[in-house]
C-alpha cells in the first residue's frame, strides 16, 4: 500500500516510554509476534481454499451470497473459527449439513469471532451471508461521484483487517489460500478482482475468476464499475473508467518495461499478469498492490508520467508483500520497508541516481515530520511495533515505510550494492509465498549478509532500529544535486528576485516539492500572489503540488485558493492530501472551515478515510 497518513490516533500512546527500553524490548524480543489481530484458529484448522459465490446489489448497497472454505482438520479440532466484521450470517452447511453456528459479541477494532462446529472428517464449510450496513473496506460510489457519471462504482481495501467485513475468513497476513469466485453484478458493468480478470465485458453480469495462487486476506479485491480495458505489451494492461482510460494508457506506458527491470533486480514476477486499475477520485490511498491487478489513485495521472513511482511501488510489493509477507502487523515495515528501497531502486534503474536522490530526500523529510509528530521517543517510532488492542492501520506511518526503507539503504552503504542485492534476491526466493517476523529477519541477516563481522554489525547497529525509537544517528541521508538549483531559486525569491524569473527549466514534481515545502510558513500574501501569478499553482493539475500549495494557502490565508480547495476536497480521496489539509485548518483559526467542509463532503470518503478524519476534525 502506498503512503497513507501521518497519524493523530497514536497520540495517546506517545511519551510515557524513555530511550532506555531498547535493551528491554531486545529482551523480549518477539513476544509480539502472535498475530492478535484474528480470533480464527486457522494455526490449527487449515483453510485451504475459498470459493466465493455472491451478488454485488448497487440499490441495497449490500453483497450477499456465500463463501465456501475447504478445510484441513488433522487435529480434530472441534470447531473452524473465522473472522467476521459486521456480518450478517443467515446459514451455514458443513458438508452439506445445517451447523449451529455462533457469531460472538464483537470486540473493538477486531469484530466478531464466528465459530461453527466441525469434525475431524469435515471438508467443506458453506457460510451463507450479507455485509453490515457500513463496512469497512467497501467504498459505494454514487454515479456522480465516478468520472462516467453514468454508472455506480464499488471498490473494496482490504489491508489491514478488513477482508472479514465482505467475507467471513480467516483473516491475518500469515495465513495464505486460494481462490475462486463467482459475482453476479448488474448488467453493463464489469467485475475485476485479484485474480485472472477478464478483459471485456458480458452481457450476463456474471464474471468467474480464480487464483490459484495461495494469497492472505487482505490481497482480497474487487470492484465493480463501468471499466474498460487497455493493453500495454503482452503481459501487462490498464483499466479504469472509459473517460480516464487513454490519459491512464499514456501515464501507465513505462510499465511493461518496469516490470522487465523489476525481475532484473530481484528476480521473477511470480504473479502471471500484471495490471492495473484506476479507480474514481475517492480512493483513500496511493495505491494497494492486490496481487495481478494495483488498485490506484488517480491523482497519479499527472499527463507526464512524472508519478510514476506509484506504479513501482505497488509493483515492488509483488515482492516484498505479497510474496514475502509480514507474520502480524507488527512486523509491517517488512512489508513497507523493503518495499520503499525496492521502489527507489527501480525509479532510480528507470532514471538515473540523481533522480532517485530526491526521492530519498523527500522520504527523509516525511520520516522527520512522522517522527515529530509522534514524539522522538514513543514507541510507534520503532520498526517493531507492538499494536495489540488497537487498529492496524494505526501503524501506517512513515516509520514502517521511510524508516524501514532508510535501514536497508544503510545497510546497502555499508556492505555495497552488489552483495546487498544478492543478498535480497536470494532473501525473496528462500522466504518466497511465505511470511516472516521481525526476529527471523534478523537471524536470517546475520547468518546471510552480517557472517559475524562485528565491526560492520556495529556500524549498522541494528537494534537502535529496530527497537529504538526516533531516527538514528547514523541515519544515511543524501545530497541531492538537482536540490541545489531548487534551494538557490527559493533563496533568491525569499531575497525579492521576482518569481516570474527563477531558473526552473526541467524540474520535475520532485524539485517543486522541494521548492514548496522549504518555504517559510506562513508566506505573505504578497509572496503567494506572486508565486501563484508566475506558476498557477492553485490551479495545477498535479496532485501532489496542488497539495503541498493549499496547505500553504491555508496557513498564509490566501483566499483566492478556498475555492479550488473546496473544490479538490470534493473531489480526492486519497488520506494523504486530504489528512494534511484538514489537520491545516484544525491548527490555524479556520476549524469552522474544516468542519463546514468535511460536514459537505464526509460522504465521498471511504469508510479507512472517514475514519481517520472523524478523530481529526470535531
Ligand atoms: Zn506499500
């Protein structure tokens, strides 16, 4: 998944932890390694398979059908638990036979334990039932909410655990199964999920899909839509809506060949097709990497594939993720880390290194504001991260990502590119469709790379990163040389050269990132209108620009902006800019304004984005 929020629910676990708890945590190191996020006993009961068999119905908002697991019992257990979150569950079979189920009372943040009996013989377990009236990875779209207008559009995200609120599973990152599905949705509309998808669409509205390949809960994907579809070479396509779909076909060009580059660095692409879907303006995150097919935003589609590095993340995760996963979420940076240096490496294989150079230094910046935020000694600033009794996607920070990605680059400088990426090679291929916990990863590192060199071991000090917290000293950090034209052109504009005049030939989003963010907050309005008459910023059509300029806007209360911020909060769903938005309006005297706004448009967000500004703007 890429980049989501910088964080507020943390807020009341920070402090109460001191530097000197490193060596504690050391002690006990894994202790937090059993997965507390599932109630299913799939440790014990084998789930091998699922076949899905539902209706996806626009008018109820609900989907119904059943979901049939094909269980293992070796040691007899006497009942299968799964996951369920919000749930209704009409009837179950086991074998064929009626079974009196039990669905318990739901506990925070985790849902409901659904218990149904079983012998030691039983094969199959046939859950018939309906999704609640607000689940958590299902996003309704309005036909005026998709780019169409025509159409209603439904997406799912799953990750973290939110699987089990459109299908009752067994629902944690260690457990792996296949699938096949079958979903009948109105006619005119097609249906994709992570699987082999089709191409075109019927005229029955019934689409079947399989994956044969064993994939954890939250790599469980659909959506539904007016979607059309495009080739790029032979192996790799995109869809989205048939407004979006030649603006995604240019954007997506590079793909195909990011993915041959991809395998060059790290091996096969295990996964068969990879494409991807871009979904309406309401998807609350970058990207999720359901496996064959990226879910994306489309705030991506800048016109000049200069966002491409989206794309080669969610690819990345095709290797660290989806092949190579994380036992709980605890150990998530295993996920996001490895994830965000594979994703520098191939931007950087696609350009060249002073390109990639930004691109660290604009993830060190997040890593400082993410470690601000949270306080430089609280506990969610270690790459272990202990989320029991809480939500998961509390532990989607810029630790897991920017943190975890800077370990592995340090560890790169110290050892030397060549042996680092056969090390990691050979890291994907022995842990390949299997999952991994912060421990082993360190035992695999010091028998594979570290060999008892005790010098090197004590220069990467892996401890302080692992279970320390803020950053630590010997934080590799880079130069970038395409940021000391960027620095000089803000200098001199701060200094009164007129804004029209700044030497910017050839900056790509990176440099005005750079530009933007290193301003003094707030500018005078005399320094916005200037900037804004020389670059039209509040109007820009980058995403990623537009953000970092209305943020300043609302700091400096540059008004001619409010109309185009209202507008973009309308219309974008993605966490990222809107978190930064409101969290602006709630810290300056404009809280009426945020909640004015959010009260307008709370219903275009997705339930995970809903979520995180409920606590934000009240
Ligand atoms: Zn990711």
């Amino acid at each position: 998944m890429k980049k989501l929020l910088t964080l507020i629910a943390v807020a009341s676990i920070m402090a109460s932890c001191n530097s000197n708890t490193t060596k504690e945590t050391t002690q006990t190191l894994d202790s937090n390694s059993i997965d507390k996020h599932t109630q299913s006993n799939a440790d014990k009961v084998k789930v091998k398979h699922l076949h899905l068999d539902i209706a996806v119905d626009f008018d109820t908002r609900k989907i119904h059908g059943c979901a049939t697991w094909d269980i293992d019992n070796p040691r007899a257990e006497d009942k299968l638990i799964l996951d369920a979150y919000q749930l209704t569950v009409d009837s179950i079979l086991v074998d064929g036979k009626r079974a009196e189920f039990s669905l318990g009372q739901p506990v925070e943040h985790i849902g409901s334990a659904l218990q149904i009996p079983i012998a030691k013989e039983s094969k199959k377990v046939a859950i018939h039932y309906r999704t609640g009236d607000n689940p958590r990875a299902l996003q309704w779209l309005e036909p005026q909410q998709t780019n169409g207008k025509q159409y209603p559009f439904l997406y799912t995200q799953s990750e973290s655990i939110y699987a089990r609120s459109w299908i009752p599973c067994a629902d944690g990152p260690g457990i792996r199964f296949t699938y096949t599905a079958r979903v009948s949705v109105p006619k005119g509309l097609m249906a994709l999920m992570s699987a082999e998808n089709p191409q075109q669409k019927n005229d029955s509205g019934i689409y079947n899909f399989n994956m044969d390949v064993p994939v954890p809960a939250y790599l469980m994907a659909l959506a539904v839509g007016d979607i059309t579809f495009k080739p790029i070479d032979e192996r790799t396509g995109v869809y989205a809506e048939p407004a979006m779909i030649d603006k995604a076909r240019y954007e997506f060009e590079q793909v195909g060949k990011m993915v041959q580059m991809a395998e060059q660095l790290y091996g096969p692409y295990r996964w068969g097709r990879y494409d991807a879907l871009v979904l309406p303006p309401g998807f609350p995150i970058g990207g999720m990497e359901n496996p064959k097919l990226t879910f994306c935003t489309p705030t991506i589609i800048a016109g000049d594939r200069s966002l491409m590095n989206l794309i080669a993340h969610e690819l990345a995760h095709n290797w660290s993720g989806n092949l190579v996963t994380n036992a709980t979420w605890n150990d998530f940076w295993l996920n996001e880390g490895f994830t965000v240096y594979f994703e520098r490496r191939l931007t950087e294989a696609m350009t060249d290194k002073a390109y990639g150079d930004m691109l660290w230094e604009l993830g060190y910046q997040d890593l400082e504001k993410t470690v601000e935020d949270l306080g430089k000694d609280s506990k969610d600033t270690h790459l272990k991260l202990d989320l029991t009794g809480r939500d998961p996607d509390d532990g989607l920070t810029d630790i897991a990502y920017e943190k975890g990605a800077a370990l592995l680059k340090l560890i790169e400088i110290n050892v030397g590119r060549e042996k680092m990426d056969a090390f990691l090679k050979k890291y994907f291929d022995e842990h390949a469709f299997k999952t991994i916990t912060t421990a082993q990863f360190l035992t695999y590192l010091d028998a594979n790379l570290i060999k008892g060199d005790k010098a090197l071991a004590d220069k990467i000090n892996i401890n302080a990163w692992v279970y320390g917290a803020g950053i630590p000293t010997n934080c590799p950090r880079t130069q970038p040389v395409r940021f000391v034209k960027v620095d000089e052109a803000r200098t001199a504009f701060l200094q009164g050269k007129p804004a029209k005049e700044l030497v910017i030939a050839g900056w790509s989003t990176n440099e005005w990132l750079h530009f933007l963010r290193k301003m003094p907050k707030p500018l005078q309005t005399t320094q916005m209108q200037a900037l804004d008459a020389a670059y039209n910023f509040t109007n820009s059509g980058n995403s990623e620009i537009a953000d970092q300029w209305y943020v300043m806007a609302i700091a400096a209360d540059y008004k001619p902006a409010y109309a185009a911020i209202d507008k973009f909060l309308s219309r974008v769903g993605r966490r990222k800019f809107l978190e930064p938005l409101y969290e602006e309006m709630m810290a300056t005297d404009k809280q009426q304004m945020a909640k004015d706004i959010y009260g307008k448009y709370r219903m275009n967000y997705h339930p995970l984005a809903q979520m995180t500004l409920d606590k934000l703007v009240k």
